[in-house]
C-alpha cells in the first residue's frame, strides 16, 4: 500500500493525458482611462473705472553721479600712461611723444596725460 501512495503523491500518469500540473493563469493588464483636466476659468477682471480721479504722480529717483564714459581709444591712452608711469619717470611732453608714437592721436596723448596728473 505504501507504493500506490508514493506513486500518486509522485503523480503517477493514470492513462490521462492531461499534465499534473496547473495552466499558469493569465491576467489582463488593468487599463485605467486618462482623467480629464479641467481648465482653470478666466480670472474675473474689474470693469475700468470711469470716474474722473488725480493723475498718478511719480517723483524721479534722485540720479546719482556720474563720471562721463570715455571712448575706448581714450581709456586706452589712459591706461598706456598709467601702465608708462609706474615703470620709468616722463615728463608730460615725454608721456605725450611716447603715447603718440605708439599711434594715439594728440588729442588722445594728451587727455592720457591729463588723466594721470601730468
């Protein structure tokens, strides 16, 4: 008797022909429908005001000084002075000739000269 348990414990193929075991099971994915968005409604908006009231007045920021831009061939005459400066002593005319050889007009030489003092 033991025998016949263990060969149907085991699943002893009795003439059947359908496997022991178990059709796996399939499943449907669940499909969830999209929400619909509503749109925000439109912000309620005053009606303008008709009647007659004082103008707006506006006071101006006080404007804070300011130092007039240079053009660039004259901050560069300015720096080429000051750069000629810290390095060996000119004389104004000396700083102007040198600023002028080195293609600044005179006009450009000698507000370079100006600027630092000379």
């Amino acid at each position: 008797m033991l025998i016949g348990v263990v060969a149907a414990a085991a699943g002893a193929n009795d003439g059947r022909t359908e496997s022991p075991t178990a059709a796996a099971p399939t499943y449907a994915p669940t499909v969830i429908p999209p929400t619909p968005i509503a749109a925000p409604s439109p912000a309620a908006v005053p009606a303008p005001n008709n009647t007659a009231s004082a103008p707006e007045s506006f006071t101006a920021a006080p404007s804070e000084p300011t130092t007039p831009t240079l053009s660039v061939s004259r901050q560069n005459a300015v720096e080429s002075a000051e750069s000629y400066l810290s390095f060996s002593a000119f004389s104004r005319q000396g700083l102007i000739d040198q600023l002028k050889y080195e293609g600044f007009t005179a006009a450009q030489a000698k507000h370079g000269a100006d600027s630092v003092g000379l």
